[in-house]
C-alpha cells in the first residue's frame, strides 16, 4: 500500500484529484468507480476546478458507483444519484448515460443488484476506484462481517453507518436501513485504489485497515492485498498508524 501523507483535507483532496487527474488524462475513455459522503467532496470540486481550466476532459469517461440507499429516488437529495449529479455530474461534460449508479429504486434486490454488476462487466472493469473509510472500517456499504462479500448486493446497515449518516437527514428514522453496494470483489478488481480519508475520528481505524489482520471485521484490510493501492490521508487521520510504527519500528 503507497501511503501519501497529507497537511490537512485541502491538501488531500488536491492530491487525490490529481491523481484521477493522471488517470483521465492518461486514459481518456477510461471507468471511474466513485464514491459518495463527506470525504471526496473537496476531490470532486477540485475535478471540478480542472475541467473549468480547461485541463481535464470527462467526455469520453465513464463512471460506476460503488453504492446507493435502497428505497431513496433519484430525485430524493439524500439519495447518491443526487450527490454525484449535484456535487460532480452537472458540473463536467461526463455524459449522463455513462454514469452508473445502483438503482435505488428497483424493489426487486436481485434485479438492482445483477444489473449493476452486468455493468460492471460491460465497461470492462474499473481502472481507478475511488474509496473513503466508514468509522468501522467500511467501504461501499460492505459492512464488519463474517465474511467478505463478493458483488453488489443487498445490505442492512449496521447501527454505527445509520447513526454516522443520520447527520445528513432530518432525523434518525428517515436513513435507510438498507443499500445495494458493490462487493469487495468488484473494489478488487478495479485495476487501482485510491483511498482517501481525513480526521482524528478515523485514525484508529486507518491504522487497523494498515496494519491490522486481513479480517471481514475491517472490510477495508483486504486491501492490503491489492496490487495498486494508494492511501491518501491527512495527518490527523494517519496519527495513530505513525505512533504504532514508531513504536514497533514497522
Ligand atoms: C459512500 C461510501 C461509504 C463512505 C464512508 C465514509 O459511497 O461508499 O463507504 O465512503 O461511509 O463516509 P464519509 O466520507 O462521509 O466519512
């Protein structure tokens, strides 16, 4: 895993945009697999800000989501079809019928999650994903678990996503229960990482996902085995992981 230590969000989410920056630029028509929450946002106005200079071109791009809310329309602001439009979609010449996201909206599981993988397929595999960190060591939706998942499927979140999410909605009892996420197979298969976090409340976490076993219990440590990972995390999130390593003289 390349861990690139950063000053602070600005700074991580200028270096994580160059990095896509590198890969739209290198492969025009290449698969972007993006992610939704708080962490990419300042990556995607910096993506944003590139295009505007005239320096990046989304026309022949193609991008797949790692994940949507079950049940949320598209139009609903909390659902992640809104998010990207809002936050990156609308503001870059990506065209809309190469942007995949989960259809929240379909009941039938299967069919919504089947699909998403035929897509998946389709394109060719992803060549860079982008992942944030959930507290728990999440990434997608694909949750602690006694297993790893392999495709998109059907999730219930746990207690800690839904109490981390309600932020975001009115109240508790409107997030979600359940979403349709890509499976840990899917991230692995995409040809790069890019995982970018932030924050004091995730350096436990980062350290765990770094240096900790390879367990289903932190999703995220499976991407220790990944060929082409790329960790961009500011200071404060990379805190914990640095003590240890001093200590342990890793
Ligand atoms: C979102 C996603 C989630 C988030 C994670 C961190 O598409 O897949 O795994 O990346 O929950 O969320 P934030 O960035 O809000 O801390």
């Amino acid at each position: 895993m390349h861990i690139i230590q950063t000053k602070d969000y600005n700074d991580m989410s200028r270096k994580a945009a160059n990095i896509i920056s590198a890969q739209v630029i290198m492969k025009p028509d290449c698969v972007l697999g993006l992610a939704t929450g708080s962490t990419p946002l300042q990556t995607y106005a910096c993506l944003i800000d590139a295009y505007k200079n005239g320096d990046l071109d989304f026309s022949k791009v193609s991008s797949i989501n790692l994940d949507e809310y079950r049940g949320l329309s598209h139009e609903n602001d909390q659902s992640y079809h809104y998010f990207m439009k809002t936050n990156f979609f609308d503001h870059i010449n990506i065209h809309p019928e190469n942007t995949h996201v989960p259809d929240g909206m379909e009941p039938d599981a299967q069919k919504a999650c089947d699909d998403h993988n035929a897509i998946i397929r389709e394109l060719g595999g992803i060549d860079l994903q982008l992942l944030g960190l959930g507290l728990n060591g999440h990434i997608g939706f694909n949750e602690p678990d006694e297993y790893f998942a392999k495709e998109t499927h059907c999730v219930d979140l746990t207690e800690s996503t839904i109490q981390a999410n309600s932020r975001f909605f009115a109240s508790i009892e409107e997030v979600p229960t359940q979403a349709y996420t890509m499976g840990i197979q899917n991230i692995m298969m995409a040809k790069k990482v890019l995982i970018i976090v932030n924050g004091e409340a995730k350096a436990d976490i980062v350290a765990k996902v770094i240096l900790g076993p390879v367990t289903p219990q932190v999703p995220a440590s499976i991407l220790q085995m990944h060929p082409d990972v790329t960790l961009v995390a500011d200071e404060a999130a990379l805190s914990v992981y640095n003590r240890l390593r001093k200590e342990t003289n890793k």
